[in-house]
C-alpha cells in the first residue's frame, strides 16, 4: 500500500471498498449459487441495469404460497451476480410477503445503511455497498426482479 493510502479518507475509502467486495459478496460472485435456468419455474421475470449493462432473469418454483425453488441467469457485474446468489438461498421456504418485506429490508441497507432483523448471516454483505450509491442499483436488481415476478403483487 502506497503512501497515497495514508491520508484518513484514503484509509476510509480503502476499507469501503474492502467491505464492498467482502470475501462473502467475493465467493457468491465467484461460485453463484443456483445459477441455471429453472425448467419447473411457475413464476419468472426478467430486468436490466442500463447504468452498468447488468441483465437477470429470475426463476421461481412457488407451491402453496411458499417459494420452493428461486434461480438465475445473470449476464453482469460481481455485485448483480452475487447478490442474486444469495437471494437465491435467503428466498426459499419464504412466504410471497416474506420475500417482499426481505427484499425491502436489504432496500433499506443498501441505501440508507439501515440493518434490520430480517437482514441475518450473509446478506449482512450486501449492505457494504451503501458508500457507493452508483453501485446500489447492482445490488437491488435482482431484488427487484424477484417483486416483478410476483407482479401483480397481492398486500406488498
Ligand atoms: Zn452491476
């Protein structure tokens, strides 16, 4: 680390970006869970990122108003893919209203830096890109997606 990295806001940002791709956010990026298309799927949705060319389709199996089974194809940057992957995992066996309100929660993290109790474990992760709000976008795409495919949405 050069001497360019000692001023307080160069440490500052340094460990910003450190946080942003934390070795969570790195090993879904790398290895991305249930990343495949989902032949069973009975719902599924589709969504970009014009800002960073991020594109997602997200495939859910629901049966009796519990999400079975959620999957991706993604074609875009670290972040989209890998908090897609951890929506894959956090998803599953959760009601239609307890992946809204999650996906509302990690909302609420990653732009207001505000952590809940529905947010747990890894998707603590996703929150590191609060200080970068050209990156946030990346993060909540396939969030976003996920609501679009329960569109239209019943009480969310
Ligand atoms: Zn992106």
């Amino acid at each position: 680390m050069g001497p360019q990295f000692q001023t307080n806001l160069g440490n500052t940002m340094t460990e910003d970006i450190a946080k942003l791709y934390s070795p969570v956010i790195r090993d879904h990026a790398n290895q991305p869970r249930n990343c495949r298309r989902l032949l069973s799927a009975n719902f599924r949705a589709s969504s970009k990122n014009p800002l960073c060319g991020d594109c997602i389709t997200v495939f859910l199996r629901v049966e009796d108003g519990i999400v079975r089974e959620v999957s991706f194809e993604s074609f875009g940057c670290a972040l989209c893919r890998a908090s897609a992957s951890l929506l894959s995992e956090a998803a599953q066996g959760l009601t239609w209203q307890g992946v809204c309100e999650l996906g509302r929660a990690v909302e609420a993290m990653a732009t207001q830096g505000r952590t809940s109790s529905l947010c747990q474990g890894e998707l603590l992760a996703l929150g590191g890109v609060h200080p970068f709000p050209a990156r946030i976008p990346c993060v909540l795409l396939p969030w976003q997606t996920v609501l679009e495919a329960f569109d239209p949405k019943p009480s969310c």
